[in-house]
C-alpha cells in the first residue's frame, strides 16, 4: 500500500518476473548491491510517530491519477477546478494514466482554456487585463529587451520567434471573432429592418 513502511505485493512472483524480463532481479542478493552495508530496513529508526499520515481532509472532490489507489494524506487547495477546463483537468485524471501523453495534453489544453476565460471575464470588471502591460511588450521598450538579447547565449532565444504567435495570438484571434460578430450581427439587424420596411410598404 503507498505511504505505509510496509512493502506492497508484487503482481508476479519472483521466478515469473525474471523469466519474463531479462535482468530482472539482478539486485536482489545483497553482495551485489553497494548501498547494503548503510541499508536497512527499520521504519522506527526515522522517529516518525505514525505508521500512515494523518489524512487532510478533501472538501471537494480532488484529481487524483488512476495509479494511486487513493488520494494523497495532503494536497493543495488553492486552485479548487472550475468550469471548461476543471471538467478537462477531471477527465485527464480520470480516462487516461499519467504515463500517457494524452494525459499531459489536455491538461495544458485546460491551462489555455482557463487563462483565455480569465481574460474574458476580466472585461467584465473595472480593470480589465491590459495586454500592451501585462505581456512584457513595453517593458521590451524600456527595460533594454533587444540589447539583452543582441550577443547573449540565452536559451530562451531558440523561442522568442514563437513567442508574440503565443502571446499575442490568443488577443488578434479574439478581436478578429469579435468583429465577425458583430459584423453579422449588423447584417441580420440590418436586413430585418429592410424585411419589415417592405412588409409594410405592400
């Protein structure tokens, strides 16, 4: 069982593991191993006063990879999962293992989905998020940006050509929906108006 001192069962036994993979065992007896005469197994040496953890407990219902038969003794809270991408985020723990890349991908898919919806809603409020500011675009101006690139090993060089595509990307692509928008908003409006203007003209 995970997070106890007790070793947990394994699946095959010994003779089964090492007829299936070759190698397998290769450690098991202590002369082969370096590390044996400072290792030992004594769980009370440590000075631990439990066996297993005291459990935090989970208010709301956490991620949990389906490698773990349960969920961790503690976990973090700060980021409680929430709308589009807290209903990704469940369904990357859930349907695929952490050794998965589909795993991987939807969670940084739900990351892009959560900080497009808080620009949205950040239109909603008193100070909505400046992109000109937040993204680093005027301190590039006054802060030497180009002169702390010109000559300079840097490793973030290798993606800076990617960067304005990613940054800014996200901004053009929404102005752009924003305007077809309401571009065809304007078209039915304007085209409902004509409809009623020759209905009651005939």
């Amino acid at each position: 069982m995970a997070y106890t001192a007790e070793k947990p069962a394994l699946a095959e036994t010994s003779d089964q593991l090492r007829a299936r993979i070759p190698g397998w065992g290769v450690d098991l007896d202590p002369r082969d191993r370096p590390s044996v005469p400072r290792e030992r197994f004594d769980p009370g040496s440590s000075g631990a006063h439990w066996d297993f953890p005291e459990r935090q407990p989970e208010k709301w219902p956490r991620e949990r990879s389906n490698e773990h038969k349960f969920l961790t003794p503690v976990f973090g809270t700060s980021c409680p999962p929430k709308g589009v991408s807290g209903a990704m985020r469940k369904y990357a723990y859930k349907r695929f293992s952490e050794a998965r890349a589909a795993h991987w991908l939807i969670l940084v898919a739900a990351d892009r989905v959560d900080s497009l919806g808080s620009h949205f809603r950040s239109f909603l409020t008193l100070r909505p998020d400046n992109p000109i500011t937040e993204t680093g675009i005027r301190s590039e101006l006054t802060h030497h940006g180009l002169a702390s690139r010109m000559g300079k090993k840097r490793a973030d060089l290798a993606h800076q050509p990617l960067d304005p595509v990613i940054i800014a990307g996200p901004w053009v692509l929404g102005g752009v929906a924003a305007y077809a928008g309401l571009k065809r908003v304007r078209k039915s409006v304007g085209r409902g108006a004509a409809q009623s203007r020759v209905t009651i003209t005939s």
